[in-house]
C-alpha cells in the first residue's frame, strides 16, 4: 500500500520521480560507461557502501573508470 499523501508530503512527488530516475539509472550508466551521466549525481560530499566498494561518489566513479574504462568509451 502506498503511503498516503498529507499537505506536507503532496507536492513532493517531482523530488521523488527525481530521486527514482536516479537510484534506477546510475546502475545502467555504470554498465554503458557513460561516465559522465555516472559522475552528474555525486554530490561533493555523497558517498556510496556496496559490498566491493565504500567510499565518496568520485573516488567510486574513478574506481569504476579504471577498472573498466580502457574498453568503454572514457572520455
């Protein structure tokens, strides 16, 4: 069921659809090597936890870059 919506919550969904595109996509422009759709949703300070990697979201993006860049499309 989905959470109901309250004057607080109601004008939040652009945020949300916003926020979904990217925990949907960043995946996939990992996969594709598009680096530079990957290295647009890091904020300075954000940082990413996966099982093989923790650390801020430009030190992953380079990581992922030299682990696979040389065969996808590095710019």
């Amino acid at each position: 069921m989905a959470p109901q919506k309250t004057p607080d919550t109601a004008g939040n969904e652009h945020d949300e659809q916003l926020i979904r595109a990217l925990l949907e996509n960043w995946i996939v422009w990992r996969d594709l090597g598009d680096w530079n759709a990957l290295r647009s949703i890091w904020h300075p300070q954000g940082r990413i936890s996966l099982s093989w990697f923790n650390g801020s979201g430009l030190d992953f993006t380079m990581s992922v870059v030299r682990t696979f860049g040389a065969d996808w499309g590095v710019d």
